[in-house]
C-alpha cells in the first residue's frame, strides 16, 4: 500500500468496520451518517498526514488527557459533525482560551480543517475522524467538556429515517454525563422538524435549563459563524433555529 493510501484508508476502515455479536451474528447498527464518497485532494491528504501528530487524534478506548493534549486547563468545547471545519477554526481563533475538538466522519472534510487550521494559525483545536457516538462513549471522560456544539447535523428528513437523528434522549443522556458543571449544549438546524425534535429532547432533561428566553429557540447568535450546510439552506430559503441549554450547577 503506498505512503498516499494510507490514511484515508485505514479511517475509512475504522469507521466502517463491521461489528458482531459473540456467536458471530452481524449486529446492526443505527448510524446517524452515511460516508459520502467525497476526493480526498492531494493537498488536504498531504496535510492530514504530515500534521496528524500536531493536529489529529484517533479513537482510543480510554479518556484522553485534555490537560496534556492542549498543555493547558482551559475548557474543552466539543463540535460534532464539522463538515469541512471552516466555522470550527473560526471559533477556535476567535476564542484562544477555549479548546476545540472537533469529530467528523467525512474524511475530506478533517483534511480541509487541518489546512484551515494551519492557514490561520490555530493551536487549541484537535480533530478527530471517527463516528462520535464511539468518541464520546470511550475516549472521553465524565465531566470533562465545556461545552457541546452540535450544527446543522443530518436532519434525516424522512419518518422512517427519524430514528438516525444523532440527537435522541440517550446521545443528549450521554453528553450530559461529559459536560462539567454550568456547561453549555447548542445545537442548530435549518430543519422545523428536527428543531421541534430537539426542543423536546432537551426539555427532557431537568439538569438542563432552557437559556432562551421564550422557553423555546434563542436567535442566531452573533459568536456561531455561518457554516457551510447554513449557506446551502439560507439560498434554499430555510429558516435556522438555535437552540442553548446549560446544565445547572445543582437540582
Ligand atoms: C449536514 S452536515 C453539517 C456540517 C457542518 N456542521 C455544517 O453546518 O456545514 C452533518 C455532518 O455531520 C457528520 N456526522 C454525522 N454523524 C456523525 C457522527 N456520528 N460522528 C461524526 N460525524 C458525524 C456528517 O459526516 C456531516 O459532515
């Protein structure tokens, strides 16, 4: 295999590994994403593999150590599903006194952050190609995370694919024994739907308060720069919904 294959292939290998049961039965597992199929250019594949020891991170089935990963305290923000991490690296320049991990299955997507990131210069981000339902199960330890960003994820649009939405009580159950006291859950979406969705998953969850002051979306907040799924639904005419809970400090 040569030197270029590498990486994207052993990533796509991981991510999509089949599981089974003990007595060797397929077990089937609900995704929230489809892998696209998505060039990996020779600039982004040059960049993920000569900036992975500075910039990546892999899956691993222990808690990683924030502290010595980013070498300091500060609070460690979690972003699901970047895209191609352009509003990811923007936030992590425009707050140097918060971390930033960012989990994206679409490995071109990870190749064009880490060139972003290069490009402006960033030091408190890391990226992370894997399914995040795994990232936060094993690899990251309870009461760890700032905060948990989660925008324009996939809105499987259709009844019978409701299901695959990343946001369901047990994700939001699973986050909220990551977060550290007073931390933050925002999520965005340009989809009603998933937005009323949302709105009643959280509502779920005594531990969080509701931070919008009509008890139901806040508006777009200026700190959250455009993304690249926002841009596609603001040309298609779509509204956006916000949504920012935080855990509150006791019951
Ligand atoms: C609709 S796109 C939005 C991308 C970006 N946030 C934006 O607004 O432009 C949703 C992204 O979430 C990623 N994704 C979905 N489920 C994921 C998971 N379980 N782990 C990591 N990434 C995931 C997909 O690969 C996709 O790139």
């Amino acid at each position: 295999m040569s030197e270029q294959m590498t990486f994207a292939d052993k990533k796509r290998k991981t991510v999509e590994r089949a599981e089974f049961t003990e007595d060797g039965r397929y077990l089937r597992k609900v995704r929230s994403f489809v892998l696209r199929t998505g060039r990996l250019s020779d600039y982004q594949r040059d960049m993920m593999n000569q900036n992975w020891a500075n910039l990546g991170l892999d899956y691993q089935a222990t808690p990683f150590d924030f502290a010595t990963i980013f070498g300091n305290e500060n609070p460690v923000v979690l972003e699901i599903g970047f895209g191609m991490g352009k509003s990811l690296v923007e936030m992590a320049a425009a707050n140097p006194n918060r971390n930033y991990l960012g989990i994206e299955v679409h490995t071109p997507g990870v190749g064009a952050c880490i060139a972003y990131a290069l490009e402006k210069g960033v030091t408190n981000l890391r990226v992370i190609c894997h399914d995040a339902t795994e990232i936060l199960r094993d690899s990251i330890a309870d009461h760890t995370l700032g905060g948990l960003q989660l925008y324009f994820p996939d809105p499987w649009q259709k009844a019978k694919h409701h299901k695959r939405r990343i946001v369901q009580p047990e994700f939001v159950a699973r986050v909220l024994t990551k977060l550290a006291q007073g931390g933050f859950i925002h999520m965005a979406t340009d989809w009603e739907n998933y937005a009323e969705h949302m709105l009643d998953v959280l509502r779920q969850f005594p531990q969080l308060e509701n931070q919008s002051p009509t008890n139901d979306f806040i508006p777009r907040p200026d700190f959250r720069p455009l993304t690249k799924f926002e841009e596609r639904g603001q040309k298609l005419g779509h509204g956006v919904w916000d949504l920012y809970f935080t855990q509150k400090s006791s019951l």
